[in-house]
C-alpha cells in the first residue's frame, strides 16, 4: 500500500480536485421518508438523497439473485452489475434507507454503502510522494553500470537485497505467468513496460463493472504514476533501456480500480478487479492500497460487515481459480496484532472521528482478509522500515519498501525504490506499496518454476525460501532516531516484524 508514517500519512499528495462519476452525483430536492419494500411508488418518490453505491450479498443461487433483484428495485436501488458467481450485487440508490431496507429482505445476507459523501483523500500505500529522476541522475547511473546491468541498474539496490538480479541469470520468468496490477492504471506505452504488458488481461474496473476497450486501464490524464510504478518492480524487462523487475520474464496486466482524480479505492471496483483477474488468467494479483472510506472495518457495523463480506467472497474466489492474492501491510507503523487500536481517520469522506479498533474484529482490507499475503517492508540495512506496520501473526513476509533513513551505497545514495513512471520516465518512491510488487514478482518466479502449484502452494513457497533475520535490536522512529525495537515480537522462525522473513528471488528459482 502507499500510506504515510500514521494511517493518515498513508496518503498520496495527488491533486484534490474530485471527477464524481454517475456512482456518486447529487440531484436536487429533500430527502423524504423511504418507504417499505411492499410500496414501490412511495420509494420512488423517497429516491431524492444522494446517489450512492452499495454492496448487496446475497445467500447463493440463481433463484435467490432474481428475487433479490426484485426486491433491490423496490428498495429504490439499480442494479449496476450482478456477480451472480460470488453472490454480490452492485447497486446504486437515492434512497437513504435503502441499507436498511434491503438487509430485510428475503434472500440478503449483508448490505452496505460502500462510501458516505464524495471522497477527497487517497488511499495508496506509498509514504511520500514520487521523486523524479533527472536526465543528470540517469546519466550517472549508467556511468556505474556493470556489464550486462540496465541503464538504471546501478540505484536499485532493492533488486540485489532479495537476489533478482542472479535469479535472472537463472530463470528471469516465464511469459505464460500473468501479475495483475490492481491499482491506479498501468501506462503500458512506457517503453520499459510495453514489452511484457497483456492488453487482453487488463481492464478499467471503476464503478464495479469491467471496461476492457483500449487503453481503458491506463492511469487518467491528470492521474496517479502508482501503478506504474508498482508494474515496472514486477516486471519491467531486462532490455537496456532503464530499469529491471524482479521477473521481467513474465507478463504484465492493469487492472484500474481507482476513481477519477484522485486514488480512491471502493469495494464495488475492487471486488470488480478480483473478478477479473479471477477469470482472465491472472497468477498472481498485486494490491498496493486499502479500500476506502474505512481505515478498518468492523464486523459489528452493518455497512461495513458487508463490505468484508463483499471483497472476501472476491478474494476467495480469485484464489480458487488460481490467483495468489498479495497486499501490503500499510504505512502507519500500527501493530496489527495489537489488542487496540486508535482509528482516527474513518471515515475518511466526510468527518473523521476517534474509535477505538479491535483489528481482531475490525480489518484493513485486503490485506487481512482470509488468504490474502500480507507484506511488510525493509530497508537498505535489512531493517522494517520506519513507517511499515506490522504484527504477529499477521505478517506474512516482508521485502524491499525502501527508507530514507536506510542509505544505500549507491550513485544516488537514495534509500526509496527506483521504478518506472508516467511519460516513459522514472522515479522513487517508498512504501509497504513498493515491498508488495517485489513480493508479487517472487512469486511469479515461484509460479514460473512450479507451473502446477496452487495459490495455498505457492504462499507456502514464498514463506519457506524468506530468509529471517529475526527481530532487530533497533529500528528507525519517523523522526530518522536509532531507536530500541521494543515492539518487535518472536524470533528467526517467525516474528512480527518480518513474518517468515524478506523474499529471497534467487532461492525462488533454485527451488
């Protein structure tokens, strides 16, 4: 994900203008007082609130999705798009009541909104924002490039702290494995990425109902480089022009699933994504952000229990077809095995309020959701980086995220991760949503060697070539201190900071 030091700082400095799409405009008049389901008129006529997006999951089968339907019509709700395979329904409904209502009828197993007001913050997970590579910044790097390294090579620091640049010479990939970027778009005219991109697996999932014309995946005009980036540290290809990915043997898809001028992040899209991905081939899925309004979500809150529900029937079913579902942990250096902790960030719409969270019973998705591969991240010195949250028991692995405090020895001495960026450009950046791709890219070496292995084979995989250092003594605070790493839980096996340890790319393909 791309968030800062506290979950707050977990967000992107993007331009703050907000494009509302037909999801989410306002129509003029009084809310009146919704009607019962029974009284279609009276809930035509209750149809002046704000239009909103919903979730609405349904029991299962075919017959329970009609009369679902019918009774989401006389709710006053629009049927969007229907996941008949997951049991999820996307709605759109003026009426204020409509949750309510809907939660009662026959057939509804769990109903929510999945925003509260338009949205003006972000929800990526990289900790600061994009620094640019200079024409004077390239030309030294490749000065101190050694034969057969990319141009850039030389700044990537994180592609040697997890073995890439060997495993390369040993198997950089197969072409028949697929990463999915869920995220702000890819710009496959990137020269660095063109190469190794799918077009037929990508698609523009925004609104929950999948786009997959032209150039549909690529970020907006006035849109985020996230994405872009993500994708060149999975698999930009080792063809002398810049940079080089973890695999960049293997292939490349953009799924979009954030919102026009800004990167927001909504159920109805995401769950979109992982049915795409789940039926388009994907291998492996990358998911570098949380989904927005709730920095958490509680199962104990109506809305947002169905939100859970939604994107866990997703996950799952993106998993049963074979995708191996990789997120990041976030920025907020939270303890996610913690008994509480403090949320005062959510909503994140309209009013944030203070809230006391179980993250037992209250989760960042889709990093916590069942099967989900939760990363977190690392620095030059091998050390979890300032902002990375973390948790025992929670964390799975954890790879290069980059830290500013941790300074690599090399011509830029720039501990942030080097990738690709819009306009065939390239920059830093730093983040749980930059360990993700190296994480994603691992496992598409993994995929590319044992062609057979399942998603539940493959994160056992991913967990048993990790190499653990165990817990630090010390760690990096927020403010750049040497300070003691007290919250660090367990040992060389397993502990809360690393998970079963940083991905090793190189023992990947020995295996």
């Amino acid at each position: 994900m791309a968030h800062l030091g506290s979950r707050r700082q977990r967000n992107l400095a993007l331009p703050l203008g907000l494009a509302l799409t037909a999801s989410l405009g306002f129509l003029p008049g009084a809310i009146a007082t919704a009607a019962p389901l029974e009284d279609p008129v009276a809930a035509t006529a209750a149809a002046t609130g704000p239009k909103l997006s919903y979730v609405v999951n349904t029991n299962g089968g075919h017959g329970t999705t009609a009369s679902v339907k019918r009774a989401i019509v006389r709710a006053g709700g629009t049927v969007v798009k229907a996941y008949e395979q997951i049991g999820v329904i996307v709605v759109h409904s003026q009426n204020p009541d409509f949750g309510k209502q809907i939660r009662m009828a026959k057939g509804v197993a769990s109903a929510g909104a999945t925003r509260t007001a338009p949205l003006t913050p972000v929800a990526t997970t990289e900790e600061g924002t994009t620094q640019k590579l200079s024409a004077a910044e390239a030309a030294k790097a490749a000065e101190a490039a050694e034969p057969g390294q990319e141009p850039l090579e030389a700044n990537q620091w994180d592609i040697r702290a997890i073995g890439a640049d060997k495993a390369a010479e040993i198997n950089d990939g197969s072409s028949k494995v697929t990463v999915g970027v869920i995220d702000t778009g890819v710009d496959d005219t990137h020269p660095d990425l063109a190469p190794n991109f799918s077009k037929s697996q990508s698609a523009n999932c925004v609104g929950g109902v999948a786009d997959s014309s032209e150039g549909a995946w690529r970020p907006y005009a006035d849109g985020s480089d996230h994405g872009t980036h993500v994708a060149g540290t999975i698999a930009a290809p080792r063809n002398g022009l810049g940079v080089t990915g973890v695999a960049p043997g293997v292939k490349l898809a953009g799924i979009k699933v954030s919102e026009p001028g800004t990167s927001l992040f909504f159920t109805e899209a995401v769950v979109c994504g992982f049915v795409w991905a789940a039926e388009h081939d994907i291998d492996v899925t990358n998911n570098s952000y949380y989904v927005d309004p709730w920095m958490f979500n509680c199962k104990d809150d109506p809305d947002q229990k169905a939100l859970l529900d939604s994107l866990t029937r997703a996950t799952k079913y993106a998993e049963r077809k074979g995708a191996l579902n990789v997120a990041a942990a976030g920025n907020s250096n939270f303890d996610l095995s913690a008994d509480e902790i403090l949320d005062d960030s959510s909503p994140n719409d309209t009013t944030p309020a203070d809230r006391l969270i179980d993250p037992s019973e209250c989760f960042d998705v889709p990093t916590q959701l069942p099967g989900v591969v939760t990363v977190t991240a690392t620095g030059d010195k091998n050390v979890k980086s300032y902002y990375s949250s973390f948790g025992y028991g929670v964390a799975d692995v954890a790879a290069p995220g980059g830290d500013k405090y941790q300074i690599p020895a090399t011509p830029d001495a720039n501990g942030r991760v080097l990738s690709t960026v819009l306009n065939g450009g390239y920059g830093y950046k730093q983040g749980t949503s930059m360990a993700t791709p190296h994480v994603a890219g691992v496992a598409a070496l993994l995929k590319s060697a044992h062609p057979k292995a399942t998603p539940a084979q493959l994160q056992a995989l991913l967990k048993a070539q990790a190499d653990n250092p165990g817990c630090p003594s010390h760690v990096y605070d927020a403010a750049g201190k040497w300070v003691e790493a007290t919250t660090c839980e367990g040992d060389k096996n397993y502990n809360g900071y690393y998970g079963f340890g940083v991905v090793d790319a190189l023992d990947a393909v020995k295996r």
